[in-house]
C-alpha cells in the first residue's frame, strides 16, 4: 500500500460511520479507531516506521452527559456532523444563535453551521419540530457522525 | 485589455467592464457592508460565475469576524457566487483551494512568487497578499458557495499600520500601482479555466502545483485550534484538502481539517 493509499483509507474511514477498521498487506499492517469509540487515548492509528501513517485528530468529546429524552423515541432526530470540523450555534461572534432548546424549525432551516478549511458549512435540519437538546458545544471540534442537534419530529 | 495595461492607469470604477464567468454579470459597488452578505442574500437569483465587487467594504470580515481591512480605491473585495452541479459535500473546501492556487499562480506570472498557507491564505514572505472566506449556502436540495477574496493590490505601507499579521500588496511588493480592472478579468479568466479544469480532472493537479510552491512544506509552524496551540512541522496536504502536521515530539503525524496556521 502507497502512502497516498494509506492517506485515501483514512479519508475514507473518517467519513465513514465504522469506529474501528484493520488492514493488513504484505508491507503495511494499519488499525484505525476513532476517537470515542473505545477507550482509545494514545495514537488511534498505528503502521511500521517506514510507513508512517497520519491519526486523526482526537476530537474533544461534546455529547452533553444525560439524553433528555429516551434515545429509542421514534419522535427523536438527531442532526449528525456531515463533515469534520468546528461547529458553531450562532453565524458569527455576537449575533444570536440558530437555535435554542425548545424552539420550533421546519425542514430546511439552517440549524448550526460547521466550519471546516475556511468554508463555512450551513447545516439544515432535514425535519420540522422542536429542538429538544443541543449536543455539541458551540466552537468545538466535531466529527464525521458527531451528534449535533436533537430535535422532537412533529 | 490585455495583461499587457497591468500597470496602466486605471479608469474610474463606473467605467470598469467586467465579466463573470459564461458571461454572468459583475455587480460593482463604489461602497458596501460586505460582498458575501450581499451575495448570500441573492444566491438562488444569480447565475454560477456571478461576482458582486466593491471598492470598499465597512464591514468585511475574515474568520472569527476579524476585520478585513478595506479602503476605498486601492485593492479587490470580491465574491464569487458558484453553483456546481454535483459536488460532495467534503469537497466544497477543493473550491476555495482550486481558487487560492489560481491566484498564486498568476502572482507568480506577473512577478511575484508567493505560497498557499493551508487552508488557502496568500503569503509572500509571511505577509499576507490574500485571504479567502467562503460560506456554503443551501435551500431546497441546492446548494451555493459564496467565496469571499480580498486581494492587496494598491495598499501602502501605512494601510497596514496597527495589524496584528503582516500584511502586504502588489504594488508595495512589485514597486507600482497595479491596474485592479486588468488584473481582476484576467484573474477571472484563468479562474474560470481552472474550475472547468477541476471539474474533470478532480483536485490532485492542483495539490501537485501547491507542492511545488516553496516555503511551505516542512517548514515549522503553529497550529491554533480553539484555545490550543501546537507547535510542529507542516508536512503535506491529504487528498480531501486536509492538512497533515506533524507535532513536536511526535512521530506520528495528524490530519487537521479546521484551526488556524501561524507559519
């Protein structure tokens, strides 16, 4: 496996909703696990010393500690990070927040925005109904699957 | 006009005949608030290739609302409206970057050699010619990119006084006063062509170009994220545009897809 070839698995496996991927080639041995996943704290991802290989950036944990609603409701949408990056509640310093718990949105509405090279990402919720928790905290680093925003479906 | 009137006496603005890209229209403002939010405002109503430009701006703004400095008469606020037809969502970011790189380019073809700082910063010799700031906008199923640029053009020494970063333009750099028409429709030019180019060719021609700008790659730098600050080596740039780096003390190098460079 080339190096950009081991750049591309990474790539794809941090889009990807798999927590833990091994690989293993006549030259290259590769374990990958996101952050979150397991316990993992040192180098989520290892390969021989003549291939090094990038991790991803472990991203601070944002979920928030107890779900407001049981997570089997059927009513319940959770809004995931469709990219990695930070995440921000409000479109800029200063001005108001998207949305707050307990507010209504229609599908469609920009919910949050995730940043990510400089391109700020509006994200629209694909339901309608009421904001029931929001799960990451506004500046942090999220991920590919990053719970961002519950919402109660009407 | 040709590249050839670069340093020619530039005509008043509402003089200036410009287009975007097949054709689309060029809004140009003797004053704005801001070119993006103008544009933002308008996205669904104009067409992919469609610019809104000021002569200056009162409240341009860079990441985290830091102030873009923009007087009046002397470089390029611009915001180019794209509307590509299929693109997946990771690879919005290709957009800005395909642009940073077009723009370096013909800074070099007109005499000056300057680097891409990831994520897509123009620097020649640590100051900064250049910074981009997009917002991806989406309604209904379709999507838009507003990319925000701010080019240095014809600022002097004393408009940068007070920044907390270097900062410079084309005309403290290359020692005259650059014609912005000129040089905005031929930017514009190779623009378009490059999009087009990307389009079928994806976006490894243009790492490969970025590789080869000097005083990037390998060299030490900080990494902001947050409130965190890593110091270490810039390595090379993924496939997805992200950035690889290398913290100090480490062997194992890190995939970087939001924070901010201090090289």
């Amino acid at each position: 496996m080339s190096e950009m070839n081991v750049k591309e698995l990474v790539e794809l496996f941090s889009r990807s909703d798999i927590a833990e991927l091994s690989y293993k080639d006549k030259d290259v041995e590769l374990r990958l696990k996101k952050a979150g996943s397991t316990t993992v704290t040192a180098p989520v991802m290892q390969v021989p010393a003549t291939m090094q290989a990038p991790a991803i950036i472990p991203a601070p944990t944002t979920a928030q500690a107890t779900p407001v609603v049981p997570m089997d409701d059927p009513k319940i949408a959770i809004i995931k990070c469709p990219l990695v990056g930070t995440f921000y509640l409000s479109p800029a310093p200063g001005q108001p927040d998207f949305v707050q718990v307990g507010k209504k949105v229609s599908k469609g509405d920009t919910v949050c925005i995730v940043e990510a090279m400089k391109v700020m990402n509006a994200i629209e919720s694909d339901v309608s109904g009421e904001v029931v928790e929001i799960m990451a905290e506004s500046g942090a680093l999220v991920e590919f699957g990053s719970p961002l925003i519950k919402i109660r479906t009407v | 006009m040709t590249l050839d009137d670069l340093f020619s006496a530039e005509r008043p603005l509402e003089k200036w005949n410009l287009q975007g890209f097949h054709g689309a229209p060029v809004f140009l403002f003797p004053e704005i608030g801001s070119t993006n939010h103008w544009m933002k405002e308008r996205w669904t109503e104009n067409s992919h290739g469609s610019i809104a430009l000021a002569d200056q701006q009162n409240s341009g703004r860079g990441r985290f609302q830091r102030v873009w400095r923009s007087p009046a008469g002397k470089n390029i606020y611009l915001s180019l409206l794209l509307k590509p037809e299929t693109i997946p969502l990771t690879q919005w970011a290709h957009l800005t970057q395909v642009a940073a790189i077009t723009l370096a380019k013909f800074f070099e073809e007109i005499g000056l050699p300057v680097h891409v700082k990831w994520p897509n910063d123009i620097l020649f010799q640590g100051k900064k010619m250049c910074g981009i700031l997009s917002e991806r906008i989406s309604r209904g199923g379709s999507s838009g990119l507003v990319l925000g640029m701010g080019i240095n053009i014809n600022s002097t020494p004393e408009d940068f006084e007070g920044l907390d970063r270097l900062a410079s333009s084309l005309r403290i750099e290359l020692g005259r006063p650059v014609n912005r028409e000129v040089f905005l429709q031929e930017f514009l030019n190779r623009l378009e062509i490059a999009f087009k180019d990307f389009e079928s060719t994806g976006i490894e021609p243009w790492l490969t170009a970025w590789r080869g700008m000097k005083n990037f790659f390998g060299s030490p730098a900080r990494l902001v994220q947050v409130d965190q600050v890593t110091e270490g080596i810039i390595q090379d740039i993924c496939p997805d545009g992200s950035l690889l780096f290398l913290p100090d003390g480490q062997s194992i190098p890190i995939v970087i897809y939001s924070g901010d460079l201090e090289i």
